[in-house]
C-alpha cells in the first residue's frame, strides 16, 4: 500500500524539490502552504506522514504539530519538522510539540529519504 506524505512549507521553491524527491520513491504527495491549509488537509486525508516547515503564515508549524497532536484522529500521524531553524532550543521546542523529527534546510534529497523511511 502506497504511503501519503503532507509536505508543508510557504517557499515554492521547497515544496517543489520536496515533492519531486518523495514522489520519485512512489509515495503519493500532499502539498500545504500555510498553517490552516496543513490542518484541514491532515484532519480530511490523514496522511501516513507530515513533513512541516516551522515557519509559515496563518499558523507556524509549532501550533500546527501541537494541534495535530492533540486531536484524537490525528494524534498518529507522523510528523518531521523541517526548518532552517538550527539551534538546539528549535529542535528541541520542536519535539516538545510532539514532532517526531526535525530536519534542518539545507539537506540533501538523500537525507530527506532518509528522515521519510524512518519515520514510515
């Protein structure tokens, strides 16, 4: 059974090499550019996997993990942060929301596959 991955990240750019690097795996792609967007397609299509840019309009990615976290259908989902946040404290304040991950850009399309099949 093929897997669905939420890509969520406002920057074009991002979500397009992203897209490209997951769905050369076979794994089927969601996209979101924004909080409230990232929210609504998780609680309709729960996906097997979230992979969510901190910062974001409408709702940064903190309050997005923590609210997937805390809702009963979606509290199962996967979830890596992906950020250019780099220090510490973001990683941890990160795992602290519940992610199961966190991923820091620039990465190489390896390690993002990486990150992907561990968290799946």
């Amino acid at each position: 059974m093929s897997k669905t991955i939420l890509v969520v990240d406002d920057s074009p750019a991002h979500l397009e090499l992203m897209q490209r690097t997951i769905e050369g795996r076979g794994w089927e792609v969601l996209t979101a550019a924004d909080g409230e967007q990232a929210l609504e397609k998780a609680e309709t299509r729960r996906p097997d996997l979230i992979l969510l840019d901190v910062v974001l309009p409408k709702k940064n990615g903190y309050q997005v993990c923590r609210q997937l976290k805390q809702g009963n259908a979606t509290k199962s989902i996967k979830i890596i942060m992906v950020s250019s946040k780099s220090q510490e404290s973001d990683k941890y304040w990160g795992l602290k929301q519940g992610a199961d991950g966190y991923l820091v850009k620039p990465f190489a399309p390896a390690e993002l596959l990486r990150a992907v099949e561990q968290a799946l």
